[in-house]
C-alpha cells in the first residue's frame, strides 16, 4: 500500500491532510471586494472581451466585408465598379499622389459601411507643395473623374 494512503500511520496522515487543506487554501482562496471593485472588475473584463473578440480572425472576415457586393476585404478582394469596395480591400497607396509617397491609407471600414462608399484613413508623405500640384491635376480633371478623386482626397480629413 503506498505510505501517503496509510491510515494507520498517524504522520503520514496529518501530513496528508495538511497538504489537502493547503491545496484547498490555494484553489478556493476568495476575498470580499466592494461593489465598486466589482464593477470595475466587470467593466475591465468586458473590454478585454471585446479587445479579443473583435481581433479575432472570424469577427475581422465576418466585419471587414462590402454590404453591397459581399467581397471580403479581410482575405483582400474587392468587386470593380463597386462604390464601397472603392476599387481596393483594407489597403490602398496614397490617393492624393497615386501612392509616389510610399504611404499606404488603411480603409475606415466603420465609415465604408455606414456611408456605403469607400472611406481610407492616411496622410500624403509628400511635401505640401508637391500635394498641392497634384491636387491642381486633379481640380482640372474631367467632372467624371473629379467626385471620385475628392472624396478618396477629403476622407483624411475627416
């Protein structure tokens, strides 16, 4: 019989038993807390909830989706001609300078969504008088052309 389970040896028994009650004293040890510390607790648990749900890749392919052709930005497609596509998925060059910047704007999905067009986040890494002659180019291009390159311009600003 192993000695740790042998009742009729007195120390080994109290020995057993003090590490049981030990054990217990770690696993179950609870402390009274304020309903103020209980809320804090719930509120912190909750963000961090929330931070891990919404960085999870299945919350990210289920959001990071066009609502009007249903291409998922998240694996990097987009549909030509779609409005809230925009003509990228989440990442496209600078719009001011066609990306000679190197810069690289991050799409608002947020925005996409609720305006139904596509909406980029970034800023043009060119000096301001070289943005300025590419804006000129722009203010000059035919009426067809223009709304798509002043929303793609007026996005950063928002």
């Amino acid at each position: 019989m192993n000695e740790s389970m042998d009742i009729s040896n007195p120390s080994s028994t109290e020995q057993n038993v003090a590490f049981q009650t030990e054990t217990l004293k770690q696993i179950c040890y609870v402390q009274q807390i304020s309903m103020k510390e209980y809320e804090q607790q719930g509120t912190v648990y909750t963000q961090q909830s929330l931070r891990e749900l919404t960085s999870s890749p299945e919350f990210k392919q289920h959001n990071q989706k066009c609502k009007l052709c249903s291409s998922c930005w998240y694996h990097g497609n987009w549909s030509p001609g779609c409005e809230e596509c925009g003509g990228f998925a989440m990442k496209r060059p600078c719009p001011i300078c066609h990306g000679k910047c190197g810069a690289v704007w991050l799409r608002s999905v947020d925005m996409s969504h609720s305006m139904e067009a596509a909406h980029w986040n970034g800023q043009c890494l060119l000096p301001v008088e070289q943005q300025s002659h590419f804006l000129r180019n722009i203010v000059q291009m035919n009426h067809e052309d223009l709304p798509t390159a002043l929303n793609d311009m007026l996005i950063n600003k928002q």
